[in-house]
C-alpha cells in the first residue's frame, strides 16, 4: 500500500476504507430536499467517485427525503465488495423541508427499512445514530433509549455496526458502555475544534472520527487567512482545509461532498497537497 495520504486507511469496524471518502448530501434537490436540478449529472459523480478508488461514501435516507439512496442505487448498484456505505438515522423531514427529530424505536425502525430498501441492501455496513435533541449542534441528555433501539436492529441482522453523530463526549461514553462504537460523526474543521479531546480519546482506542463541514464556521478573518495560505500554496482554501484534517489525525476520515465531478477530483487532489510545518502552525492558529 502506498504510504501517501490519498491511500492511507483506517478501520470502521472489520471494514478498512481509505481515509478520504464521499458525502452525498449535496446530489439531492437544493436544501438537501427533492431530486437534483441534473439527475443525469448527480448519476456521473457518482460513478466517477468509485472510478477515483473511493471506498466509503457517506448518505442518509433522509437526504432528499429518498433521493440520495436512490441515485446511489441507480448509479452503483450491484455494489463492489470493498464499498463501504455509511447511513444514518434520526431524523426526518417535514414537508416544508424542515429536520424533525426521528428517535422513537417506530421511526427507527423504518428509517433502517427505508434505508435497506432505497439502497437495494440485505444489511447496512454503518448507521450512525443522529442525536436531534438540538438540530443546530449536539446538546447533553441520555441517548440509552434510542441507541438500545437501533442495537435490537444490530442483533436482528438489519445493521452491521453503529456509529454516533451530533452527540458530546459524554453521550460518546455513554453509548460505548451499551454497544460497541466504529465511529463519531460531528461538526469539526480548523475553526471549529471543541472535539480536540475527544478525537484524540477515540484515537487512542482505535474509534474513527468523520468531520463535516470543513469550511463552516469560518469568521471573515479566519476565510482570508486561509485564503492567504491557500494562494501561497498553490490550491484551494477547501484543499488546505481538508488536507490539515487528514494531518490532525489518523483517525480522521473526510467525507467531502460535492455535486461536481471537477470538485470531487478537487478533493481528492487535496490528499497529496503536502503543509510544512510553519504552515501546520499558522493554520492551527487559526481557531485562536
């Protein structure tokens, strides 16, 4: 295996996925909702992600709501064995687009059937378990009833492993006490980092950790700088962004998305952009 970052791995469960990956969220309709303005197009990035050798692409039912599995399926489908697919569920979308709160061991159910159904699957590889106590940001309380509810899914077959999104560090303990965890799934980028502790705790006991969002939250300040260094560079201000991620830790595994097949090799270029050191610096000082 090459030592590069575009084809390190790291481990989701039994399943090894390279570390830079795909998020569908953005081939559905506009605001995650309906179908795409280019089916045809959505179909092309599709396929040219498995063509580019990514392994993990990272989806939900309730993106579109429907819509995104859907096309995975029409464009994918028989999957290739070493395919990994990354669902979630605990949400749902109310008809004026909105995101509702799906937790009920009912709704959870059906989300795991919807999923299984849309994706053409038997078993989903992963379903990270969305906490929608807070839409904007995880918010503390109990998830023992829900994640119970999805682990009776897991001993049923339906689900290979689980995996947790929206959630704080004490959820995070609370769930690995109840089942076993492959991976956190939270709202991370350079300007963003209140999750520092607890990536470096799942690294240590061998847990990924998939950003979203890299490039969200930025203060005006905090874009130009990154600005500045991308032109410095050579590349884009996303490219540095997702290339520190891939630096923070081996833990991490990226899931940009894209509608684009020239921003989906855009991405995946951002895996050999090489940071010295001073640049390491300059970036991690930008959460300051």
């Amino acid at each position: 295996m090459s030592h590069s970052k575009q084809t390190s791995t790291y481990s989701l469960g039994t399943c090894c996925v390279k570390r830079l990956g795909y998020g569908a969220m953005q081939i559905a309709g506009p605001g995650v909702f309906g179908p795409p303005k280019d089916h045809d197009a959505a179909l092309a990035v599709l396929r040219e992600t498995v063509a580019l050798g990514i392994d993990h692409i990272d989806t939900s039912d309730f993106y579109g709501p429907h819509i995104t599995n859907q096309l995975i399926r029409q464009a994918l489908h028989p999957y290739s064995d070493d395919l990994v697919i990354v669902t979630k569920v605990g949400a749902r979308r109310g008809n004026d687009a909105s995101w509702l709160p799906a937790l009920s061991a009912e709704e959870l159910t059906q989300a795991v059937h919807d999923n299984l159904r849309n994706l053409g699957l038997d078993v989903l590889d992963v379903v990270n378990l969305r906490i929608m106590f807070d839409i904007m940001g995880p918010t503390e309380g109990s998830i023992e009833a829900p994640l119970t509810a999805l682990a009776e899914l897991q001993r049923q077959g339906l689900v290979r492993y689980i995996g947790l999104s929206n959630v704080t560090t004490a959820q995070v303990v609370e769930a690995r006490r109840l089942v076993e965890i492959v991976c956190v799934q939270n709202h991370y980028n350079i300007a963003h980092r209140q999750d520092d502790d607890l990536i470096d705790m799942l690294a240590r006991d061998g847990i990924a950790y998939v950003p979203f969002f890299p490039l969200c939250g930025f203060s005006p300040l905090r874009s130009s700088t990154l600005a500045a260094i991308a032109g410095r560079l050579g590349a884009t201000p996303r490219q540095v962004a997702l290339a520190w991620l891939l630096h923070r830790s081996p833990n991490l595994l990226l899931i940009p998305g894209t509608s684009s097949v020239a921003h989906l090799r855009e991405n995946l270029a951002a895996a050999e952009l090489e940071l010295p050191s001073e640049v390491i610096t300059e970036l991690n000082g930008i959460t300051a």
